[in-house]
C-alpha cells in the first residue's frame, strides 16, 4: 500500500495532460524529443505535489541537468523555469509541498 505523500507527489493523468498542453515543448531549449514532465518549485523527494504550478515540460537532457545540481547549467536552468512558471501562476511555495498535518 503506497503512503498519502506518495500519492500527492504523484501527478495524475488529468494534470499530465494539461501541462503537455501548456508547454508543448521543452521550456528551456523548445525541443520536443524525450519530453519529460519535472518537478520544479519542490521536487517530488521532498514532498513536491505533483500540480501544474510546480511541473513543467522539459527535454532529458534539461531534466538530467536540472535535477543533477552539480552542472553550473542547473541554476540557471531552474531560474529560467521557475520565472516561467511565475509567469503564469501566482507561486506559493507552502501550497507545492505536501503538509501531513493539512
């Protein structure tokens, strides 16, 4: 039996449909080969939830990058998404990550 904060990280269907129909393409590069959806604002290992205000459409190659931390590119790389994802929502931090008690 999978836990409650697993299932929030989770992203649905309904919600992986919507982001592929927002972003179309990778947000950084524009290159629509090996799209991935990622977690951006709070990634799903520290109880990131899995809706559209904190995923974004991203190539491997900038989902390999963002998420590795070790590349002077993943900054940057999280700051261009983060400002685009800024750009279409209202950002709060505390309502992307999962809370047991609420």
């Amino acid at each position: 039996m999978r836990s409650t904060r697993s299932k929030a990280c989770d992203i649905s269907a309904k919600v992986r449909k919507q982001v592929k129909e927002r972003d179309k393409w990778c947000v950084v590069c524009g290159g629509t080969y090996g799209l991935e959806i990622a977690h951006i604002f709070i990634n799903r290992s520290s109880g990131g939830l899995g809706v559209k205000e904190n995923l974004a459409l991203l190539c491997k190659k900038h989902h390999m990058d963002l998420d590795s931390g070790k590349y002077r590119d993943s900054y940057a790389i999280r700051q261009e998404v983060e400002a685009y994802l800024k750009g279409l929502y209202e950002i709060n931090i505390k309502k992307l990550k999962y809370n047991k008690w609420g």
